[in-house]
C-alpha cells in the first residue's frame, strides 16, 4: 500500500500577491510500478511530476506562480493514494 506523509511546503518570494517559489517535499512509501508522485499546485490542470532523491523514499517538486495571499491547497497523488494539503504566506 502507498502512503503519502511528512509533507513539507516551503515557499521563497516577496510578500502576495507576487510570484512565489512553492516548494513541496514529502516522503512516498511503496510507490510501485516505477509509478512517478506528481502534484497538482493551485491553479494548475495537469500535475507536475515529482523527482526523488537516488536511495531514499524522498520526493521533492516546486512550481512559481502568481498568488494572492489566501490559503492555497496543493494534492499529492501517487497510484490510487490523493492527498492534499492547505498552506499560507
């Protein structure tokens, strides 16, 4: 079974609304299948494939954006298993 946990968001740009730099890490248990996590920012249709670091259940990917300042939500999905999770400036 997949699990999706220890999710971290960092982000690195001026106080919104700007463009900022959202980064998000998180560690994936049992990805299967040589499936690649990806991660739905806000505002985006289709996922951004996550990379990993070599030996390690790790996953890291970032997205800029222009956002406003109000509570965004970011969903991470590997096989069946969605996750999401809320952040703030």
């Amino acid at each position: 079974m997949t699990t999706i946990s220890d999710i971290t968001i960092t982000t690195d740009g001026t106080k919104p609304p700007a463009n900022i730099c959202v980064t998000v890490n998180c560690t994936i248990d049992a990805t299967g299948n040589n499936s690649t996590p990806q991660v739905f920012f806000p505002a985006q249709s289709l996922g951004t494939d996550m990379t990993n670091t070599p030996g390690t259940q790790t996953w890291t990917a970032s997205d800029t954006q222009m956002y406003d300042g109000e509570e965004q939500t970011i969903t991470i999905i590997c096989n069946d298993v969605e996750v999401s999770h809320t952040f703030s400036f």
